[in-house]
C-alpha cells in the first residue's frame, strides 16, 4: 500500500512487461509521459503497478513502443483488465481481515481459472478437511487462539467453494507420499483426508498425483509452489511461493514458464491418477 495506491501482482506483471518495451525501444519514462501527456510520477506507477491501466494507455504507449503484434497488445490488455477487475472486486476475502498477505492469493484464486500446485509437507489448501486445517493451526503456534483457528477454518470453506461453485476452478495437484504419511491431528483425522481426497479425486475437473517415495531424487525437490493460471494456459501464468516467514511471486512470463515445465516433470514422475487412488486408499486402510 501506498496512500490510496496498491501494487498489486498483475499490476507489477504487466508494469515490468512494458518496462521491457520501453528499455527495448530505447526511450524513457519521459517519452512515454510525453505521448500519454502525463507525469513523469504517473508513468513510474503506471509501471510499478501501483495503479490501474487504461486500454487507451497501453495502445498508445505499444505504439510508441512500436509493438503491433496483436497477440502482444491483446495480452496486455487482457492483463491490465483482469487486474482492474481484481482491484475493485470485494469477496468472501474481505470479511477475514487475519488472512493476512493470503488476501492477496486468495483473491486472485477468486478469478483464476486453473491451479497446479506441487506440495511436499502439506495437503494443498483446497483439499484440506476442517479438522486437518485445525491441527495445521495447533501446530503452527495458534494453539491458545482456538477463535482464530477457526476463523481460518471458515476462510478456508470460503475458498473451496471454487471447486463446486460455477465457474469451477482446475486443479491439479502433486502431492509427494511424505505429506500423506505425516500424522498431522492423528489417525483419524489422517483418515478423514485422505478418505476425502479419493472422493474429491472423483470430480472431472481435480487431478490429484502421488509423488511416492520410490520416485528416488527428482526435480521437485527444491520446493513447493502453486501455478496460477487465468486465461489460456501460459497466458498469464503466476508462481506463488511460501517461504518460512514469507511468500514469494514469480511475475516474469519466462519464469512462470520455467516452472510450467517443472510441474510437468514432476507430474511425469509421479503416479498415474487411478494408480495414485489406488495408492491413497491403501494408505487409508494402514493408517
């Protein structure tokens, strides 16, 4: 936040995208005020992301850009109107002030047309069961706020609706088996989520992998993240990361399609999805 401004990720995406432009046209933030007849100030927020981009803006500044190509200009248009629809939405997301920096993904999750994800100590957000999110909450130090966990919990309903509600959200999940081992809030909550992700595993639109031991190394072994996708795939693709004390946003399209392609390596190394079923509900019956 800056006064009434807020940098967003789609805003500072498509900032840096025309960035790029310019540097590559060899003008400056002075030639782009001159054709837009603004500041100087509004052209550096304009490309920070801390406002909103009008279409008449971006043609003229890929004009003066000399960038013609339609796929190019549409793509940024087409970024610079989702994001102007992220900003002035108002969702569940508001009511959760405790979400914390969440707001932010959660928010765009809102709007996202598809998510794969890659995880390797928990079952991903959307496929948590209540209890299962409760023990994640007792163990992340919330243990004398029992009201806050819960609030999370509701939060955490709010989102998965996506996965039922029109428009239905995507999801592709890789889990590594570690994840579905840990005992996170003991045996029998264990066996409620695992139970429950046979069951979502059912709907034509969730894809849920099982990364096993037996795998052996494998490129995922750097970390976990989420690909977030909201028009054709790669489109707009955005890495989100979370870190001990922290997230992370991959924004650049070349990164973003570095890790497309890490994602396919780790779901070509994991277990087919009947065989992944198969796994989980063996797994359901040891536990």
């Amino acid at each position: 936040m800056q006064g009434n401004s807020t940098s967003t990720v789609l805003g500072r995406r498509l900032g840096g995208e025309l960035i790029k432009l310019r540097t590559g046209a060899g003008l400056t933030q002075l030639d782009a005020a001159t054709a837009l007849t603004a500041s100087t100030t509004k052209v550096a927020k304009m490309e920070r992301g801390w406002v909103p981009m009008r279409d008449p803006d971006i043609r003229a500044l890929c004009e003066l850009y000399g960038v013609s190509d339609p796929a190019v200009v549409g793509g940024l248009l087409e970024l610079a109107r989702v994001d102007r629809g992220r900003r002035k939405a108002k969702g569940w997301w508001n009511d959760f002030p405790d979400l914390g920096e969440m707001q932010e993904y959660v928010a765009l999750e809102s709007v996202a047309t598809s998510i794969r994800t890659w995880q390797l100590s928990y079952v991903p957000g959307l496929l948590q069961t209540p209890d299962y999110l409760r023990a994640l909450a007792q163990g992340a130090s919330m243990r004398d706020h029992p009201d806050k966990g819960e609030k999370l919990v509701a939060a955490r309903v709010a989102r998965q609706r996506r996965l039922s509600e029109e428009p239905v959200l995507a999801l592709w999940a890789v889990i590594h088996e570690s994840v579905l081992r840990q005992q996170v809030g003991g045996r029998e909550v264990m066996r409620s989520q695992l139970a429950h992700l046979c069951h979502v595993a059912e709907e034509p639109h969730v894809t849920i992998q099982v990364l096993p031991f037996t795998a052996g190394a494998h490129v995922g072994m750097g970390g976990a993240f989420n690909i977030i996708s909201f028009a054709e795939p790669g489109a707009m693709d955005l890495v989100y990361t979370e870190i001990a004390l922290g997230q992370l946003w991959v924004e650049g399209g070349d990164e973003a399609a570095q890790h497309q392609k890490l994602f396919e390596c780790i779901s070509r190394s994991a277990l087919t999805e009947p065989e992944s079923r198969s796994f989980i509900n063996v797994l359901r019956e040891e536990v």
